[in-house]
C-alpha cells in the first residue's frame, strides 16, 4: 500500500496496562507492550501491585516504551468504575501516592514517569467535575509541572490544566463509541465497545487524518488525538492494537512515544 502525505504526522499508541492483582490476569501485558509505544500504567489504586509494576516497568523500558501515571479512585473491588465522592484534597493526595509509587518502580527500571493519565470513572467524571478534575491537575504539579496530562479536548481536565500551565496531550479512544458531544457512551450502554480491529483501525487513522468520527448517533464529531488508546481489557485488544499500528504506519503516520511528541 502507498503511504498518503501525512508522514509528518506524529501520534502516541498508548494501552491501559498492569491491570492484573497477584494471580489475576487481565490482559497479555509482554504482547502489548511489543506493539504500543506509550504505556498507562495502573498504580495500585484500581489494579495493579508492586510486582506487576515493576515488571511492567522494566518490560517498556527495555523496549523504549514511554511509562504513564494510570490515576485511579482507590477502587479495587470495582476496578476504578464506580464514582467515589472523595473530596478535592484527600483526591489529590490519593494521586499524588499514586504517581510516586509508580515512579519508584520506572527509576529502578532506568526510566520514570514521563505523562499522568486518569482511569476509568475519575477520566469520565473529571471531564464535567471540576473538583476532581482540579484534583487530578494538582497531584501532577505538585509532583512535576512539566509532566503532561491526559485529557479529551475542552474537558474540564483539559481546561484547569490549561488555566494552571500543565500541558496537556489530546487523547481519543480506538476501542470506545462515542456520544455526539465527543465524550465516551457509558460503558454500561449497548455498543460502548468497538471489537473489530479493522474498524477500530480505519476510526484511529480517520482521527488523525482528519480529526473526526463518526458518533453512536451517526452523527460526525470533531475529535483531536495525539495519544491513541487501546484498552488492554477489551475483548481481541491485541489485535486491535496492531491492527492499528499497522494502518497509521500504512496511512505514513510516524508512531512515537509520548515523551516525544512535541509540546
């Protein structure tokens, strides 16, 4: 196939990733993190352990993927999808933990944190909250205010880190439907999920080509994306996320990690 003109064109591949906890398995994290370039992981607060950290840890360093902050409400039981209403500052705190436990674990793999990313109901929450939104923006300038943060465009996330100088990464979803307001259809909603890997694909080179996609409505929606996610719990995630990485580098859009992409 011919690469269209768009080698120019810079994007993250990023997955949700050491979601496992002791013997529990989610997903074929080694498989994944061959393929994706940026890697979300889980800080202990919703998924994830010491070990699995570190493993995870050390398994993108060596393969030069980028590592994450994947901040969560402290949710294990329902694996970060349930609303907490924690107030702002005890949020901020559980962050701030959070993020640092994962950097002890990526210095010791030689690499560190390079990006802070909510999880799961606190990203969907904090898109129209702004006490936690505020909270998920404190925790990373308090712990680096160069660090960027995750966010869809015009979020409230998106909007306190802007008026605070926390650069911000525009993110859209592969694996996800969206609403006709350009935000994620609850997962509880029939079609939330998108399985095929070839129809995952087209939409993640369709966002990047032409910052749009098609919403459950059959409605078009602008959408800007720089990070790509792939959640690594969604059913055929593997396939999906090399299928993808296959057609942005057919359609000549340059896969980097998202340390590398320029401010």
């Amino acid at each position: 196939m011919t690469a269209a003109p768009h080698g120019s064109l810079k994007v993250a591949l990023t997955t949700d990733i050491g979601e496992g906890f002791g013997q529990w398995v989610i997903a074929d994290d080694a498989a994944l993190l061959d393929v994706v370039s940026s890697a979300n992981i889980a800080c202990g607060f919703h998924a994830g352990d010491p070990d699995i950290m570190r493993r995870t840890c050390e398994h993108a360093a060596r393969n030069g993927v980028a590592i994450g902050a994947q901040v969560s409400y402290r949710d294990l039981a329902g694996f970060g999808r349930r609303y907490l209403a924690v107030p702002g500052d005890t949020l901020t705190n559980d962050l701030l933990y959070q993020i640092g436990a994962l950097e002890a674990f990526a210095r010791v793999a030689g690499t560190r944190v390079s990006y802070v990313r909510a999880h799961g109901a606190l990203y969907n929450v904090a898109a129209t909250n702004e006490e936690h939104a505020a909270a998920i923006v404190e925790a990373t300038r308090l712990w680096d205010p160069q660090l960027p943060v995750l966010a869809q465009v015009g979020t409230a996330t998106w909007k306190h880190a802007e008026r605070t100088g926390i650069r911000t990464v525009a993110e859209a979803f592969v694996d996800r439907a969206y609403t006709s307001d350009g935000l994620l259809l609850p997962r509880t909603q029939p079609g939330a999920l998108l399985r095929d890997a070839d129809e995952a694909a087209a939409r993640a080179v369709r966002i990047v080509t032409e910052h749009e996609l098609t919403a459950v409505n059959g409605e078009t929606v602008a959408v800007t994306g720089q990070a790509l996610l792939v959640h690594s719990d969604t059913p055929g995630a593997l396939a999906i996320a090399t299928r993808t990485k296959q057609a942005l580098l057919e359609a000549g859009v340059q896969i980097v990690p998202l340390s590398a992409l320029a401010p």
